[in-house]
C-alpha cells in the first residue's frame, strides 16, 4: 500500500499483509486447540511461529492451509479471505506440513512429475531438476523413494512445497530427521528464498536456534494464545548476550575484575561460574583481559538468547 502524506506528498510505502489472522479459534472436543489468535505476517518475512508441543501451532497451519475449518474468526491471505477464495489463494502457496507422503515405488523425479501434472500449473522438467538442486537432490532424481532416509524425504517435500514458484511459503518443522549439514543447508535455502526469491515464508519450529538465526520477526504462542508477537531484534535484544565464564580461581577472578568496568557488567558469581551481560565483541575481550591476568578460563558459555526468552514466555503462560 502507498500512503501519500504530509504538504510535500511524502511517500511512505507500508508492506504488504500477506496473512492476516484475526480472532481465530478452533476447539476438538474439551481442547481448545486455538484461542483467539491474532497476527499478521508482512511481505517479505521470514516468520518464525514457535511454541511447546500442544501450543497449536500444527492446528493453525492446517487452518492456514484449508486442511480444517475454523470454528469462528477470519483468515486473510494476500489480502483475501481464505473462505471465500480459497483455490486461488492455495495455488500462490507452497507448504510441507508434517510428514510429507510419496509414492515409495518411483522415484524422486517421477514423484514430483506426478504432483506437477495434478496442479493446474504446468511444471517444467527443467524446473523440477531446478527444485531438486535446490533441495541438495539432484544427484538422486532416478532414485526409488523408499530408499530415501527419513530426511531425504523431508527435503523431497521442501522441493514439493516449492515446485509451483509459490509466493508464500509455510513449513511444517522443515528440518525434522536432518543432520546439523543438512539443517544448515535448510537454513540456508530458506535465506536464500527470503534474500534472493523474494519470497514470504511461515516456519514452524521447535528448533529454537535455527528460528532465531533466519527469522525477522515472531510469534509465540502458548495453550492456543499468542504470547508476544514483534521483531527477534527487538523481542532478544540482539546485542546483548548473557555468558556464563568458568574459571578455576573465581575470588582471584573477582578480584582483579574489581574496579574495572567489567565489575559492572557481573551478574552473579556461585561455584565458580561467573555471568556476565555483555556484547558479542565483549566476550573476546573478557576472555582476553582474565587470560592476560593469569586467571585459567576452563569455558565461555553464551546463553540461547531465544531459548530462554522461549521458557521465560511459556513458563509464566502456564503459571
């Protein structure tokens, strides 16, 4: 949307709401699964949608993605309700949502071959060859999927999500079954699909690492409720770290610490572990300084600055 504002016709240009959610809530049987959710994931955004198993997190994408109704609130997606749209909305979107199935007795190619022909898009084997790099499995495209690894197949569906050229993207624990090598490579398609794409991307996760290293802004939610929703700089603080130093003389430490700035910076100090609040670049800097003073520095432990904002939210959600 384009605002014209102010004597001079000032500009100012507002992203794009690409999934709007409105007082959505869905119950099976005593669950209230989802409760009253509201968010709005913007043009562009690499969305991470987090929370503990039973938050609601599955039950909202199958909502998202047609698979169930709603018992009551609005879904809007490129601006669109999902209701009253809803072929012309699923064909601009790419999803892996839990387990993705195939056909066991063909093979990589032939699988997304088949599921290129049931769109009303017309795929190219060029473009099928294109997703299977993408996806690291183009060396494999002949192969039977049932001789697939567990994260094989989870890629083969990432290259399923993707096959249409989508405009959104929604995953579905993409990483699930991956090695570290793999789940880096996950991570970097999804930047790569943010970055050079162009492309919006849902992801949900438990993995809460990976969300905070690719995603710009977030959801958490809890028992079916949103618990806070903003950006991961501003919601993490970023720029701060908190880092756990062990040393094996902590009164020395203490000591030579007095009087320095880095005194000021000490949160507590028990069984020779000394916490610290401190930058990134500060934490060389430390290790550097007690180093220099003949203090022996067994460990360095940054804090997951996500992970324990995650527990700080659940744990007074469910308190």
């Amino acid at each position: 949307m384009i605002i014209i504002t102010g004597k001079n016709s000032e500009i100012i240009l507002e992203k794009e709401k690409i999934i709007e959610i409105e007082n959505l809530s869905k119950q099976f049987k005593d669950v209230k699964a989802v409760n009253g959710l509201n968010l709005n994931v913007y043009n562009g955004d690499v969305f991470g949608f987090l929370g503990p198993n039973g938050a609601g997190k599955s039950t909202t994408i199958r909502m998202l993605t047609s698979l169930i109704t709603p018992d009551s609130g609005t879904i809007k997606i490129f601006g669109k309700t999902l209701k009253e749209n809803r072929i012309p909305i699923l064909r601009r979107i790419g999803a892996i949502v839990e387990k993705p199935d195939f056909y066991g007795n063909l093979s990589a190619y032939k699988n997304l071959d088949i599921l290129g022909r049931i769109s009303s898009k017309e795929i190219s084997k060029k473009r099928i060859m294109e997703v299977l790099e993408l996806v690291g499995l183009e060396k494999r495209f002949k192969s039977k999927v049932k001789t697939f690894s567990h994260g094989m197949k989870q890629r083969l569906g990432i290259a399923q999500a993707l096959l249409h050229d989508p405009d959104l993207i929604i995953l579905d624990e993409p990483t699930t079954g991956l090695d570290p090598q793999g789940m880096k490579e996950i991570r970097d398609l999804i930047i790569y699909l943010s970055k050079e794409k162009k492309k919006t991307i849902f992801l949900s996760s438990h993995i809460l690492y990976e969300v905070e290293l690719v995603a710009n802004r977030m959801i958490i939610l809890n028992k079916g409720a949103a618990q806070v929703e903003g950006s991961v700089e501003e919601l993490l603080n970023v720029n701060k770290l908190r880092v756990t130093v062990e040393v094996s003389e902590a009164e020395k430490a203490k000591t030579i610490l007095t009087n320095t700035d880095w005194v000021k910076k000490l949160e507590s100090s028990i069984n020779g572990k000394m916490i610290f609040n401190l930058s990134p670049e500060e934490v060389p800097e430390l290790n550097k300084y007690l180093v220099h003073n003949n203090v022996t520095v067994n460990a360095l432990i940054p804090t997951r600055s996500l992970e324990e904002f995650f527990l700080n939210i659940t744990q007074k959600a469910s308190g």
